[in-house]
C-alpha cells in the first residue's frame, strides 16, 4: 500500500467521527485502513458522496489506490468458498504479516476414469487436520486436460465443480478451454494458461468468460509483455506463473525468477508484475524415481514457494506426507506475527463434568490450548478445564519464562471458583510445569498431581492416576 | 575429490525408506520414544522428569558443525534423465476459434504482444557474516583431513543472483555417549551402533554423508551417569580417531556441570578446531570462552527465540570473553513444523537481516538444533490421537519429511549449519542445498510436460 501513516488516510475522510465504520474515530478507522483489517468502503459516507459527486468520487477512486496492496488481489471461485491470492504487501513477515495464504488446488484429469475422479475429489473435500481450534481444509481442484478432447474436459470439469470448491482449469488448447468454460464459467475458475503460443485465444477468453487467467512463461520479459498486453486488454485478473522447473539448475532458476517477481513488485514498485504468483509443485512428478521420492520432491518444492511468494500451487499428491506438512506450513507463514494466537482465560467444561471430575490446567496459548482440548474429548475424559492467562504462551515456554506462576495459578483458582464446583481437592498440571508442583501446593493447598508431559497421553494417565488413592 | 554421487544412488538410497514394514502398527498414538523401557513416573521422581525433559535439550542441543563431504553433494550429475514411461500426449497446436461461436468483444484486441522488459532488481546488504572455520587440518595442526567453512554470506540464502553463495549450509548429525530418547524412525537407523560413539560417528559420516558429527556428553549430566568430565572426553579422543571431520562437543545442557566438561574437551581436543556447545546466559560462559581461546576453538553461542537476548550474549561474548569474531556461531533455537516454527523462522531471519544490514553483533553464522522437529507429534505417533483427523498415513514417510521441511524452511531464514539425525532428511538437505546453490547440473527436459501428462 502506497500510504504510510494514519495521518494520510485521514486526509481523505470525512473527518466527522459519526461511528458508522464502527470504529470511534475517523483516525481510528484510518490506522484500520494501515494494518487492512478496515476497509475504505466500510464508511459508508464516503461511499454515499461518491454516489452523488464527481469529485468525491475521485477523492474515492484516489484512496482505495493508495491503499490497494501492493500485489494485486485475484478472486478465484464464488460463494462461500471463493478464494483470495495475491494482497500481499511485504517480502519478510515480521514487516507486517503475509495475507492471503498459498491457495493449494490438487490434480484431477480428464482420462481418468470417473469413479477415480470422483474418489480423489472426495478425498480432497473430505481432508481434515486439527490444528490450533479449528480444522485446515483443503482448497480446491486443478482440472487438467489430458484427453485433449473438448466435449470430455467440459464433462470433467462439471463434474469437478459439482464440488463446490474452486477450480484451476488447465488446458492450453484454446478449443479445450473454451469448452469447458461453456459449462462453468459461472464459478469463475482460474484458467491456465496463455502463452506465447495461444495468448491471442486466452486474451479472449479471459474477456469474454470474465475469468481470471494465469499468464505462463519463463521468460521473464516475455511474462512482462503478456501482463502488459493483458492488462491494457482489460483483463484485471492475472496471475503469473514463471514456470516450474523441478530439480538442478532449473529449480535454481526457478527460485531466482519467483524471487524476482516479487521483490520487483514490491522494492521497485513495478504494477505491470505486481501479480499473484503461481508455482506447480506437481511438477516433481515428471522426474525420475518411484512415488516416494517424487512425492517427497514435491513437498520440498511446495515448501520452498510457501516460505518464499508462491500465492497459489498445484498438488499432484493427496497422500498424508505431502499433505500434512505443507498445510502446517502454510498456516505457520501466514499466522500474524504480530500476534500470539491465544484464546480467553477461564474455565472450561469438558464433556459435562460432575463434581468427582478431575481438575486440569493449561495455558491460553491457542495451540497449547485446542491441542489439550481435543485430546480429552478424543479421549472421552470428562473434567474442568482451567485456562491460564500466559498472553498466548505454552507450557514450557511461560513457565520458564514466569507467566505461569503459583500464585497465577491461585489466583484463577479464586476468580473461576472451581472449589465450589467439585467435591475435591486435586489439580493436574501439565508435566512440563512439574517443577511448580510444590509451589501450587503451598501457594493453593490443593494436592497438586503432575500429569503427562503431553495431554495426549491423558487417557493413559488416567486410566492408573484417576481417582487418586488416598 | 569424492565419489560421485549419481541420481541413481540418490534413488536408490530413498527407496531404501520407501514404506517400511508397519507391522507394529498401533492407533493409539503411543510414545515411541522410550527411557530404557522404564514406564516413568513423573510425580515421583524430579530427577527422572528433568531427564525427561532434557530430551528436547539433549536432541536439540546438539551443536554441530559442518564442511562439504561432497559425497553426496554433486548429487544429480544428469543431463536428462527424464524419458519417463508417460504417454507422450503431444501438445496440441492452438486451434483457431470458429468465429461463429465468439461474442464480438468490445475491446479491440491487440494483434501483438506489448514488449516489455523485465529488469531484475539487485539488492546489496553493506554488512556480511562472519565467516568461521570448523576443524584442523595437519597443516594447521590438526589431524583433520578437511574443515568446514560456515557463513561468509554478503546475501539472503540462496539469492546467487545477488551475490555467490560463498559456502553451502553444513550437516552435522548427533552422536550420544548414552543410549538416548529417540523417536523409532530414527532409532533403526542407529540402533547397530548406540553402544558406540566411535562407531556412531564412523557410519554418520561413512554412511549417512554427514559433514560432520557432534558428540553429546549427556552422560555428564549430574541426574544421570554423572560421569566425570575427565572420563567424559575419552569419548571425544575415541571419537577423533575415529572420523577425520571437524566435530562439535556438546555438554548435558546442565548449566553447573557445563563449564567444566567443555573445558576438559577442549583441552583434550586440543587443536582441531572443534565446536563447544553451548554458551548460554545462564551459565559461567566466560569459562566456556576462556577454554576455547586457549585450545583454538570455535562456541556456540546459544540463546531461546529472542533476538534482543542473542545479541546480549553475543556482546558478552565479544566484549567481555573477548572471543574473535571468526569463532563465534549463534544458536537462536529451533521449533518444528507446527510447533513454534513461525517463531524459529522469523526470528531467524530478522537476526540475518540485521547482521546483512551491518549489526557486528548479529553477523555470525546460524546453527540450526532440526532434530527438535521429532518433537511434534506429527513426526513420530501413530496416527492421529484425534477422531475427526484424516487418517495421518505412515509416519514412517511422515517423520523424515518433518524434519526436512522444518530444516528447508529455516535454510531460507538463513542457517548455515544444522544438526540432524534421520539420514534420508540429511540425504534430501544436501541435494536441495546443491540444487538451488547451482552445484548440480541438469533439468527436465520439458517443464511444461506435467500438463498434459497422465500422472
Ligand atoms: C515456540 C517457543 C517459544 C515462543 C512461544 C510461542 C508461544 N506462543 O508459546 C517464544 C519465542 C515466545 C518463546 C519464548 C520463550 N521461551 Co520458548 N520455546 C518455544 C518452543 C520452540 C516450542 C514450544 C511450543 O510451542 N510447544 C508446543 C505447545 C503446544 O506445547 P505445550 O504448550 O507445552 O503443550 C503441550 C504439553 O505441555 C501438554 N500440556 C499442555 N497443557 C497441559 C495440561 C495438562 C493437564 C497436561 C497433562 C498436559 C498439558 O500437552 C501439550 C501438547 O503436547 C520450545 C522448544 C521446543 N521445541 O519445545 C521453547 C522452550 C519452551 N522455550 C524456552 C524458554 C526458556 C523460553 C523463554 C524463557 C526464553 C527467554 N529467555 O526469553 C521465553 C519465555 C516467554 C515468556 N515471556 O513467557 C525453553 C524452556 C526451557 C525449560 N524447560 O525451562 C524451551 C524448551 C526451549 C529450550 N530448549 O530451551 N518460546
Ligand atoms: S464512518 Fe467514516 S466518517 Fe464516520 S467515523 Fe468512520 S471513518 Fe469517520
């Protein structure tokens, strides 16, 4: 984003504090803009002179300008599960945050038969992962055309978008791609891809299905050229993929060029390359090797272009060890660096507890937190919860680092009024806190039982500690 | 100098990992990492939960070093190996669009492209990092047959369109003087040898292509063994007979015992250039230093996920042990995938910007502890223990592919030296680090081939 400071936002406000925006102040929504969790048009003022004059409505157009990220942001998909790429402001995190995260879409063909199809989009729909209170889901499908063969690949990519999840249709026959955007233009998929050979073709296609549409070449002149020549085509919608190249020298040029487009975008500034980023993982599976070693080449090439600018990918493998490392990846980039993810203090019932139930306490930190949750409703343990406040510390870290204290502990102990809830006098800390064991006692009176190191292991625990002998 | 290595050994190796035998199977997420089978209760006994929770110190706090056995790091010599068993679907020529079907657009469409020119931006940083010499050769009086240079960085990892990459990151992998804690996929690969830090040392190296090894003497620690220190590093006489690499000394992580184990390695590995781990600001660091000047060490300057605390230990370091600048590695800590690698990561790079941007108190080269990645229970359970969870596939795959993307991703933060221990992580390391380094040649023949082809 151009601007810099609150101060500039605020300039072109209507500087009326009226509270419309929800926020108390004007600069108050203005420093909202900075750090975009506001937007522009959410003061409605603003909006509303707009409407009626032509000099407002300039003043307008001039801030979402100034204020539109830096790489430019692609709708891919409609409804609920629409996808943002690109927004991006930043090449370091820390600098900000990263955005919009890597949108991951995974391969299905057009000759594979469609009980296959239909298995692999289950298993693409179906995916789940808990992590950190909520589940990470997979995004969407790339459809590819192997057939070579129009009335198949619209069939296919019906099929796929009965789904419901975004879609990157590929296919560089124009006649292919057409086809299939006869039959699910409406849900706005991605197509993939013009290239120096079928630009002309894509360019209106882009235009007249009002899709978006990656731009694909390795030349990183001739990547220039084809944005330049899209964008004052009237195509908005660009995505750029600077071609994949797996392994050896490729894969270095690889890095160089996504690096490149990037730092180009945002340290000189450059519009006409300010374009979300796509890299094909899948191309891994084109070297030499059993299925291990390329899906476990793919994985490090995802890996590589999570960290560094990739704002969307495709997947050829749908297996655990490609899957699971890179979503968790994926999530730790793009968590906010400016704040810990952390839930509210207090005390939680788990399971419906009775009175006899055990005790436990964790900390606020949201991954410490969901991940001891989850494990006693896995494991059907019935208790009371009590939540630490370590401002979004774990375990080990806030007790060496003196947030999770004794006297913390008592303190929560009175404010939750857990003694008037059960009948005993026991609480089970983390056994990462064990050496705070004596101090709670002293400090609380209760009897203090040091439990697991990791609440996975709760059920176990419970099974030869729970209810304790006396 | 050293054999090379061809795509076909690198093949060959990973097949070996292809998917083991899951007979041991269990859904139940059971710990496989075991204290010498003894069921232990931590209530009971705080001696035995610190030991337990030294695990995390003990893998981790392996500091280790690094050179190129370039054994496996000419990794893929090849040309074009691709002539893959795909159906070669020829790509089609780009059809001429039947007007009759085409809406008239309303812009006018261009008949050629707009030239444009991409001018790649250059950025240049006016600090570097410092850069540290592992190991002694005889020239030097040693009895290394290689050392192993880690830093001397002007750019961001890997940007060698910015500046070369004047060294590639070192692999170092860990070797205890106890049998210790390890996660089962890990385990097999060394169970034949734990009895013997020389001949663990000796298959790290032979087998495993490690640059080099670091020698844990966990058995220092006051609640274990309590060996003493001057019976502790006959270990480290053993282990130097043994591999000719630079190795690293690593202590218990017992902030007491420490200071003097480390003083009597050096004193023994008097001359090889060896790394001391750790320095830490809670311990008498100053003795550490003063051992390492007197017998021409390198330390490892360790500190927990905070850039303010690394640069104060640092300056002590410098300022107060008066250490010279090439002597010095930083050891900011390690999270795993999933487990505070956002932190480990961003903290990373925030130190190698600032020493890039000409903080001398941050420009050293950064070790990486990537054996902590086994900690996430990704890594090393079962399945998941949680009902809703997707089945997690064998974590046979799983686990090394953890400690891969938690080493990969701090690689690009900027580490130059990581100790690990799954051979295949240290195998798959090595060739990325080659291959965005520009060491190994080759590439597909078609890039563009996965678009067409039936996987
Ligand atoms: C990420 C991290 C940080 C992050 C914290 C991010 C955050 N939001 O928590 C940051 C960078 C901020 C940090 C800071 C510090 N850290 Co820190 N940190 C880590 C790291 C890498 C991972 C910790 C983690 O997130 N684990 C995952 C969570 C989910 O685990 P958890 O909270 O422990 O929960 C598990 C168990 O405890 C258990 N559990 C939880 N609740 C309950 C409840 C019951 C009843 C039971 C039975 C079980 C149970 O089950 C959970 C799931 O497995 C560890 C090293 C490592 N690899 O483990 C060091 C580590 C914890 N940090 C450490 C230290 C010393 C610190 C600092 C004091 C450093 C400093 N000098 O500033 C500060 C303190 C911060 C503060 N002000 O309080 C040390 C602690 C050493 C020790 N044993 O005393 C560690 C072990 C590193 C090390 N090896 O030295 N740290
Ligand atoms: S809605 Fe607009 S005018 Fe009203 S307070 Fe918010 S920013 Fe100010």
């Amino acid at each position: 984003m151009k601007v810099k400071s609150p101060l500039e936002v605020y300039n072109f406000l209507p500087r009326t504090n009226c509270k419309e925006c929800g926020y108390e102040t004007c600069m108050s929504f203005a420093s909202h803009i900075l750090d975009r969790s506001a937007k522009v048009f959410d003061c409605k003022p603003l909006v509303r002179d707009a409407e009626n004059d032509a000099k407002a409505k300039e003043k307008l157009e001039k801030l979402v300008e100034l204020t539109s990220p830096e790489i430019a942001e692609v709708v891919v998909g409609v409804g609920s599960s629409a996808l943002k790429i690109g927004g991006e402001e930043v090449l370091h995190r820390h600098e900000l945050t990263f955005f919009n995260p890597t949108a991951f879409f995974y391969d299905v063909w057009d000759s594979l038969e469609d009980k296959k199809i239909d298995e692999r989009c289950d298993r693409v729909v179906s995916y789940k992962k808990f992590y950190v209170g909520k589940y990470l889901t997979l995004d969407g499908f790339a459809v590819r055309c192997t057939s070579n063969d129009p009335k198949r690949f619209a069939e296919v990519a019906k099929k796929v978008a009965g789904y419901g999840k975004p879609m990157v249709l590929i296919a560089l026959n124009p006649e292919c791609m057409k086809s299939a955007l006869e039959v699910v233009a409406d849900q706005r998929p991605l197509i993939y891809a013009a290239t120096e050979g079928n630009w002309k073709e894509f360019l209106k296609l882009a235009l007249d299905y009002k899709v978006p549409v990656v731009l694909r070449a390795k030349d990183l002149n001739l990547l220039k050229s084809l944005a330049v020549t899209f964008r004052s085509a009237g195509v908005k919608d660009i995505v750029l993929d600077p071609v994949t190249e797996p392994i050896g020298e490729g894969l270095q040029g690889t890095f160089e060029r996504v690096i490149q487009l990037r730092r180009k975008a945002i340290l000189d500034g450059d519009k006409d390359v300010a374009y979300p980023i796509m890299v094909t993982p899948i191309a891994a599976w084109m070297i030499e090797g059993d299925e291990v070693t390329k899906a476990y080449w793919e994985t490090v090439i995802a890996s590589m272009f999570i960290v560094k600018y990739a704002d969307a990918m495709i997947f050829h493998s749908i297996d655990q060890h490609v899957v699971m490392p890179t979503l968790t990846l994926r999530f730790n980039i793009y968590t906010d660096p400016r704040t810990p993810v952390q839930v509210a203090p207090g005390l939680r019932e788990i399971n419906n507890p009775t009175p006899d139930d055990p005790v436990f306490i964790t900390t606020n930190f949201a991954l410490t937190y969901y991940t001891v949750e989850n494990d006693l409703n896995s494991a059907k343990i019935r208790g009371w919860l009590l939540v630490m406040n370590t401002e979004g510390i774990g375990v080990e870290a806030s007790v060496a680092g003196g947030k999770f204290t004794a006297s913390k502990v008592k303190d929560l102990i009175n404010e939750t009024k857990i003694g008037e809830k059960v009948k005993h006098r026991y609480l089970v800390i983390p056994g990462l806190a064990a050496r705070l064991q004596g101090a709670i006692e002293d400090e609380t009176g209760w009897k203090v039982l040091v439990g697991p190191i990791d609440s996975g292991r709760l059920k176990g625990w419970m099974e030869e500690k729970w209810p304790p002998k006396k | 100098m050293a054999k090379k290595f061809t795509l076909e050994d690198f093949l060959a190796l990973l097949k070996k990992y292809d998917v083991e035998v899951l007979e041991d199977v269990k859904i139940d997420g059971e710990l496989e990492i075991e204290l010498e089978g003894s069921a232990v209760d931590l209530s009971a006994f705080t001696a035995l939960y610190s030991l337990l929770s030294e695990f995390g110190n003990f893998l981790y706090h392996a500091n280790m070093a690094l050179t190129y056995l370039q054994r496996l790091s000419t990794m893929l010599g090849i040309p074009t190996p691709f002539q893959v068993q795909m159906p070669a679907i020829s790509a089609p020529a780009p059809a001429v669009v039947p007007t009759e079907v085409v809406k008239v657009p309303e812009v006018k469409l261009p008949e050629r492209l707009i030239e444009a020119k991409f001018e790649a931006p250059k950025v240049e940083y006016p600090g570097y990092i410092e850069e540290v010499v592992l190991g002694a050769t005889r020239a030097d009086g040693g009895t290394r047959e290689y050392v192993v240079k880690l830093g001397g960085e002007k750019s961001l990892a890997f940007y060698t369109f910015d500046k070369p990459q004047p060294n590639l990151p070192a692999i170092a992998i860990d070797v205890f003087d106890r049998p210790p804690a390890l996660a089962k996929a890990v385990k097999v690969h060394y169970e034949d040898v734990v009895g013997s830090p020389s001949e663990w040392a000796k298959k790290c190296v032979k087998k495993f292509g490690a640059d080099m090894v670091t020698i844990h003497l966990v058995s220092t620690d006051p609640l274990l063994e309590n060996t003493p220190a001057s019976e502790a590093v006959k270990v480290v006489e053993d282990v130097l007979q043994a591999v000719k690499c630079p190795i690293v000394i690593g202590g218990s992580g017992n902030k007491e015992k420490d200071p003097e184990v480390l003083e009597k390695a050096a004193e023994v590995a008097e001359g090889e250039r060896v790394m001391l781990a750790s320095a830490t600001l809670d311990m008498d660091w100053q003795r550490i230093c003063e051992a390492a000047k007197k017998y021409g060490h390198v330390v490892l300057s360790w500190t927990q996920m905070d850039i303010n605390n690394q640069k104060m230990l640092n300056r002590y370091l410098l300022k107060r042990a008066n250490m010279p600048r090439n002597s010095i590695v930083m050891d900011p800590t390690t999270a795993a995938l999933g487990y505070g690698l956002d932190y480990a990561f961003t903290n990373m790079e925030r130190i190698r910007l600032s020493g890039l941007k000409g903080d001398n108190e941050l420009n050293f080269p950064i070790s990486s502890g990537t054996t902590n990645a086994w900690g996430a229970r990704e890594a090393w359970m079962v399945d998941s223990p949680l009902e809703g969870d997707t089945p997690w596939g064998p974590r046979e795959l799983r686990g090394p592919i953890w400690e891969i993307v938690t080493g990969l991703t701090l690689s690009l933060a900027g580490v130059d030296m990581f100790m690990m221990m799954h051979p295949l992580a240290v195998a798959v390391l090595k060739e990325v680090f080659n291959m965005l380094s520009g060491k190994t040649k080759g590439n597909v023949a078609d890039a563009g081939k996965w678009i067409f082809a039936e996987v």
